[in-house]
C-alpha cells in the first residue's frame, strides 16, 4: 500500500498501525484497519492540500489588487509560491458575477446596498 509508492513512510506507516491497532486483533481485522488508517492518511493530505492552496490564492489576489504587475505574478507562480493565474482570473470572474446577482437582487427589492473592501 504506502509503503510501495513511497518507501520513506514505511517506518512512519508501521509506527501508526502498531500505535492504533492493538495487537490482539485478528488478521482480518487488521488489513481492514490498514486500510482505514491509509483512508485517514489521504484525508489529512487532502485536507492540508485544501488549507495550503487557499493560501496561495489569497496571496495572489492580495498581490493583484495590490497592483503587483501579472508577470511578476506569473513568476512567483511559476517557483510555486502562488496559484495559477488561471485559477485567480475564474476566482475574480466568480466573485464579479456573485456581485451582480446580488446588485440585480437589491435593486429589485428596493433594498440599499453597501459593499466595502
């Protein structure tokens, strides 16, 4: 499992498994949880992937409004400090269009509206 895609997590794998899985289990019981620690592993990386890329993306459009210029951005992209420009131009069309909906929402109901940034 692990083990074969990465042989460096081998130790780290055999260090959970005997930490959570008493060893009085049978031997079915056991490559059951295996396999729900190697579940709760992928998780976790998901879960930090998620967490780390948000932060690129704000990063990115704090540098995009700042008025850092897009080849500037593109480099730092580039040595992966930042997500893609591609990823900030959807995210800014996406904020853009929730924007109108909700201007058109206001605006039908006679309801003022401030946004502030």
């Amino acid at each position: 499992m692990i083990e074969e895609a990465n042989p460096e997590l081998k130790e780290f794998f055999l260090l959970i498994v005997n930490t959570i899985i008493s060893r009085n289990r049978l031997a079915h019981n056991k490559l059951k949880a295996k396999k729900l620690i190697v579940v709760l592993c992928y998780i976790i990386a998901g879960l930090h992937n998620k967490f780390v890329n948000q932060f690129k993306l704000e990063i990115r459009l704090y540098l995009a409004a700042s008025g850092t210029t897009w080849e500037a951005i593109d480099i730092m992209s580039s040595l992966g400090f930042l997500a893609c420009g591609k990823t900030i131009a959807d995210f800014q069309k996406k904020i853009q269009t929730i924007h109108l909906k909700l201007k058109i929402t206001f605006q039908k109901r006679g309801i003022a509206y401030t946004f502030t940034m």
